[in-house]
C-alpha cells in the first residue's frame, strides 16, 4: 500500500515539474481557466463539461507526454542528432492536434451560448 501512496507523490512531483518548467503547460492551464469561468458563466450542461474536460484533459496528457518524451530524447541524445529532432517534433505535433481539436470542440460548445448571452 505505501508504494500505491507513494505514486501519487511521483505522479504530482511530474505534475510540479511540467508547470514549474513548461510554459505551453502554463498556457493551457490558463486556457482551461477561462473556458472553465465562461462556462460556469453561460451554465453548461453536463454533457457539455464532459466534452470540455475530455477536450482539457486530452490536451494536458499530451503535453505531459511530450515533456517526458523531450527529457528522454534529451538523456539518450544529448548531441544534436536528425532522428532526435523528429521524435520532438512529432510530440510537439501530437499537442498541435489535440489543442486544436480541444479549441474545434470549445468553439462548438461556447459560441452558440455567448452569442445568445449577448443578445
């Protein structure tokens, strides 16, 4: 049981490293702070937060994901090397994709209710 308790620690130590060193993780959690303000503001319904918190968390696993994978790529090659460069160009794609589709899917949700907010 205490190396079960001991991940947490593990887990939120990698969490404090990503938002002590990442700043795109900074930026997304930021993001995630006014979608999350807008949509208490304009009362999403519950099937629009699961798809908001689906969306946040897609895009908060992959750049976590890409952080790992950048300090691995680093430790084994800490040369500049052409096959180094693509695997931390593709994990950098792989955020590009699911921050674009979290904005698809936050521009779906929230444009119809800020424009009837506003009118």
């Amino acid at each position: 049981m205490s190396r079960f308790i001991k991940s947490f620690g593990y887990a939120f130590s990698g969490l404090g490293h990503a938002i002590k060193t990442q700043l795109n993780f900074r930026v997304h959690l930021l993001a995630l702070a006014l979608v999350t303000a807008s949509g208490y503001w304009i009362k999403l319904t519950i099937t629009e937060w699961l798809w908001i918190i689906g969306a946040a968390g897609m895009v908060l696993v992959t750049e976590l994901l890409n952080t790992a994978i950048e300090v691995l790529t680093d430790l084994v090659s800490p040369e500049l090397h052409p096959k180094a460069k693509i695997i931390k160009d593709v994990s950098a794609a792989a955020v590009l994709v699911a921050a674009l589709t979290a904005v698809a899917i936050g521009l779906i949700i929230l444009i119809p209710k800020l424009l009837c907010h506003a009118a």
